[in-house]
C-alpha cells in the first residue's frame, strides 16, 4: 500500500473573516466559532467575541433578573455611588457657606433648613426636612463614618435588588428613621445624618442572607455593636437608627418575600406603598399632636 504524504500545515488555506470576506485570519469568536479578524475583535469576560456576540450578550443581561425581581446590570453600585456623591456635596456646600468652616458646617444657612427639627416641620410645614437632613452630617467624621459603612453593605444589596428596588430601600429607611425622630423625639431637637438609612441597609442585609440561607452572624454582631455605641455615645440619635433600621428591614421582607411570578413587581410596589402610607400617616398625626400644642 502506498499513501501521499500530508500537505504542510502553512498551506492550507487560512479562514476569511465572516464580515470581511477579503481578509484572512486564525481568530475565532469565543462565542460563535466564526472567523474573525482584528478590527472585528471585541474583548469578552473569557476571550475575544464578534460585535454581534457582544450586542447579544448585552441584551440577554439587561432582560436577566436577580433573585428579588430586579434587572441585572452591568453597573452595579450605580445608586450607591449617586447617593454618597450626594452626601458629600450636602457636606461641602454646608462647609463652603458656612463661618465655621468644615469642622463646623452645621453653622451654614443650607444646614439650617434641612435639619430635622420636628417642630419647625410641624408649624411651617417643612416635611421636606424628613429627606433633606438624611443627606446632612455633623462635620467630616460623621460624613466619613456613614459613606464607609455605605460602601461595605450598599453595593451588595444593589446589586441583589437592582437599583430602582435598592434606590426605595434606602429612601424608606431614610424617611423611617426621620419619622421615629419627629415622632418620638424632643419637638425642638436637631436630627441630621445618614445613618437611619445605614442602619436600614443593615437589617436588609440580616434579612437578605436569612433567605439565601447564609451565615449572618457576622453582620448581627455589626448591628449589635452599633446599636451599642448609639445607647453610649452622646449625641447620637438612637430613634433615628431604630426607625431606619424597621424600616428597612420592613421594606427588605417586602421585597424579599414577594411571590416569585409575573404579580412580583406589582406585589413589591403594593407593599412599599403600604409601608409609605404608614409613615405618611404617622407624620401626619404627630403634625396635628404639634401643632395643637
């Protein structure tokens, strides 16, 4: 028997690139497979893929879902970024206008008019207060203390809810930590912080890692030392915290808890609405208990 020997590798006829026909190439889309030449090259998480590849793959991420009913996106912590660069420039604009400076910003006009002070909300109907003096702080190390623990717990939960969900999350707890101070505190005391909120993240956090079946020991022990240090401390509004952290640990089941079907998004609306309604309810009623007084 006789066999002709195999032709040399280099001349075997190379591929054509399948949106340019006239070029060459040893490069194949990791997705696909089809040929593809270097300015048809896209990077990809694992390898190089076509542009129709990559147009796909984005689509198929902005229809995925998280667990929770929220859009998968490729820029997680987008909220969480809004919200701190918004705390921040509360911060400067306090400082910059204020006689004390940085370390006092709490002397600034702007400060003044967003500091929750229950009585003023009651007699001049300044409800704007309850939200405004969530993004306020008492000097850098207030500001700094808050965006820290807002960078450990927010990305996370962004990324479990999907923003509009986490946007609500941290708003409730916000707006619940101010209602527990209008509500319950001194009517002429001054309130201002993000902490309600953090604190809101907090018990979303224990409540998320319950329902994924997860260790939260670590994260009580967090919530446990701070509730202490808020007892301890002067000048710390523990009615803040509690309210917030109700409150979003309320909003959290809502979210959590949902029935996973087609009726989830309008379930978790209709609940956070009813968590809404509450608290408008409860401003309402303190209202009427100041101002008769």
């Amino acid at each position: 028997m006789s066999s002709q020997p195999h032709p040399p590798a280099e001349s075997a006829a190379a591929p054509r690139c399948y949106r340019h026909r006239d070029r060459e190439t040893w490069v194949s889309c990791t997705r696909c497979g089809r040929p593809i030449c270097p300015d048809c090259l896209r990077p990809a998480a694992v390898g190089f893929q076509c542009p129709e590849c990559v147009a796909e793959g984005r689509v198929s991420t902005r229809q995925a879902r998280t667990p929770y009913g929220g859009r998968v996106v490729e820029r997680t912590g987008l909220v969480t970024m809004i919200v701190a660069v918004l705390n921040v420039a509360a911060y400067l604009a306090t400082a910059a206008t204020s006689p004390g400076g940085f370390a006092r910003n709490y002397d600034a006009a702007l400060f003044n008019r967003l500091e929750l002070v229950p009585i003023l909300v009651a007699r001049s109907e300044e409800y704007g207060r309850l939200i405004g003096a969530a993004f306020l702080h008492f000097g850098p190390v207030h500001l700094l203390v808050n965006m820290i623990a807002l960078a450990v717990v927010g990305p996370p939960l962004e990324r479990v809810f999907g923003h509009w969900r986490f946007a609500a999350l941290y708003l409730i707890s916000a707006l619940g930590g101010s209602v527990a101070v209008y509500l319950l505190d001194r009517p002429f005391s001054a309130v201002a912080g993000a902490s309600g909120a953090i604190y809101g993240l907090f018990a979303a956090t224990v409540v998320v890692l319950r329902k994924l079946g997860l260790d939260s020991r670590a994260m009580i022990v967090v919530i446990v030392f701070n509730f202490a240090l808020s007892v301890s401390l002067p000048g710390i509004s523990l009615l803040g915290h509690l309210g917030g952290f109700i409150a979003g640990g309320l909003t959290a089941l809502a979210l959590v808890y949902a029935p996973p079907n087609p009726s989830r998004t309008s379930a978790q609306i209709l609940a956070l609405g009813g968590l809404l309604a509450v608290l408008v309810g409860l401003v309402v009623y303190r209202t009427s208990v100041l101002v008769a007084g």
